[in-house]
C-alpha cells in the first residue's frame, strides 16, 4: 500500500506505524483507526502549505498524534496525547530523516488534543491541532461521533430528552450530546486562517444535519 506523502521517510515511518496499530492489545474503534490518522495527516500537510507551515514536522506529528489509544470512556483517555509524545523521540530517532524534528514533532503531539487541554506553541502545531478537530467535524465528523458512542455502548440519543433541554448532557451516556459538549464549540477554536475557513464549511454540514434530525425527532 503506498500513499501521496511526498518525503522519504513517509512509508517507512506508515509501514512502522501500520504494524503498531496491529500489535496493540485493545481494538481501536472506527473513529480512532489508521483510516482516522491518514486523514488528519493529508490536512495537515494542506494546512501547513496555506499556513507556510514546515510540512514534514506537521506530517510526522499527524501520522504520530494517536500512537497510545484508550477508548473514550477510559480514565487515562485525556493523557493520551502525553503518552504519545513520550514515544515521539524513539520513533523520530529511529527514522532517517526525522532525527532532527524530534523536538518539534513531539511538541506538536502533546499539545493536539482536545480532552488533554493542550494550546500549541508553534505554527506546526497548531496546524496539527486543527486537522486534528477537522476531523470531527462535517460528515466524517458526523460519522465518528456516533462510531466512537457505539464503541462503548452509548445510546444514540435520550429517548425523552434528546436535545438536553431538562438534564445536563451526557455524552458517554448519549452520543447525540457530544455534538454539544464538544463539536459546536471546534470551529471557533481553531488556530489557523485556513482551519478556522474549512471549520467553517464542516460546522455548516453538521448543522444542516442536526436541523434535518431535530425535524424528524419533534415530528415537524
């Protein structure tokens, strides 16, 4: 299998990458697979030519940024992105061409997650933060919402209360509820001029979504 990343490191560092992901001991869910870190790495190198971002740095750390993975009702899920880039130095030293972003790549990591609550400190990871929450928004952010919910056994939605009018959202309860406790706040978070512009058409796609399902749910 090969792919469109353009520096000579790329596939060894995919080809590493695609036999951790088989070894580990947990099965990752459909919203957190390689599928997701390919994704998140082909934005990040857009991102970081409109940004004028380095875009070896940003596609390391995108193809790096899941290497730990905890399902999301896991207690140690917020310091994922931590214990990834604890990992970041071995794999950076050990592939030829990376020795030197070390550093950077590690930074960038650190910083991406949205439960770790970690601001970027450089262009690149800032670019790596937003591909990052690109992803969970617009249709493929849709996608994973109700993937990641199924994965531990959330409902779709509150039967009674769907739109947590009359009780606080729960979103490993009900995955209709993230969209509320995280996705609606994304796009005006991103740190980028060309983030916050694709945020921006992804956030219009989730919310012609959720009108269409507040139609069929109210019954009008």
């Amino acid at each position: 299998m090969t792919t469109d990343f353009p520096f000579p490191w790329s596939e060894q560092l995919l080809a590493r990458l695609r036999a951790h992901l088989a070894a580990e001991p947990l099965p990752r869910d459909g919203a957190h697979d390689l599928g997701h870190i390919l994704r998140v790495a082909r934005l990040a190198l857009k991102l970081a030519a409109a940004e004028g971002a380095d875009p070896e740095t940003c596609l390391a750390a995108a193809l790096l940024h899941d290497l730990v993975y905890r399902p999301k009702n896991h207690p140690e899920s917020a310091l994922t992105a931590r214990m990834a880039a604890e990992l970041v130095p071995r794999w950076c030293q050990e592939t030829p061409g990376l020795e030197g972003r070390t550093a950077a790549v590690a930074a960038a990591v650190a910083t991406h997650s949205w439960s770790g609550g970690g601001t970027p400190d450089s262009l690149e990871a800032a670019v790596v933060q937003d591909a990052d929450r690109l992803e969970a928004l617009g249709a493929t952010g849709i996608a994973r919402v109700f993937a990641t919910g199924a994965s531990f056994g959330a409902g779709l939605w509150h039967a009674e209360d769907p739109w947590a009018k009359a009780r606080e959202p729960d979103d490993k309860a009900w995955s209709l509820d993230h969209f509320e406790r995280k996705l609606a706040h994304l796009a005006k978070g991103m740190k980028t001029a060309a983030g916050q512009r694709l945020a921006q058409a992804r956030e219009r796609t989730m919310l012609a979504y959720l009108e269409a399902l507040r139609s069929e749910l109210d019954g009008h």
